[in-house]
C-alpha cells in the first residue's frame, strides 16, 4: 500500500518561487505524440506533477522554478518547442493555501 516516503520541503526556502498550473491540448493522440510527452515529464525536474483531464485540454502540468522569468523559459522553450502541443494555458499559483499528500482514509 505504501509507495514511498517523501520529506515536504519548503519550496521558497529552496529559491523555488514560482509555480504554475498549465494546461495542455496536444496536436493528436497518436502514441508517438503521447510518447514525446511521457518522455519530456519524466525527463524534466521542474514538473513536478502531471495528470490527463477530461474537458477541452488533455493534460495539467505543475511546474516550479525559481522565478518567473524561468518559468516561462521553460514552457516556451522546452514544453511548447516540443511540437505537439497544440494549445495551452498558464495559471500562476499566488498562494497554496494546503499542500498536503495525506490520503483521507
């Protein structure tokens, strides 16, 4: 049932200031597309989450870095030169108000 152990650091305390939801429509959905994308997540340090959504995007990314100016040098220059990325939006986090991985059991 247990699927690791994980110390919660202090993200700021880090240099680590800035975080982002951004939501992705692909190109397709074809498994070299989604490859690519599985390949960069699991690559990238910076996205620290990444889950498939139902509604008009296929993917949210949590992505950190330590400032703003990064955070979009990430998501320009790496996530949208992937060339499969068809759309995608940015909500900047300002505060997380619970950050929590304990399971309501």
């Amino acid at each position: 049932i247990i699927n690791g152990y994980v110390a919660m650091l202090n993200s700021k305390a880090l240099g680590l200031s800035a975080m982002a939801y951004v939501h992705i429509a692909l190109l397709d959905h074809t498994q070299p597309t989604i490859e690519t994308l599985d390949n960069f997540v699991a690559e990238q340090e910076q996205i620290i989450e990444c889950c498939s959504i139902t509604g008009s995007n296929d993917y949210v990314l949590k992505i950190i870095e330590k400032d703003t100016e990064n955070l979009e040098k990430f998501i320009m220059q790496k996530l949208l030169r992937l060339g499969i990325v068809r759309a995608s939006t940015t909500n900047l986090i300002l505060r997380q108000k619970k950050y929590t991985t304990a399971l309501p059991l």
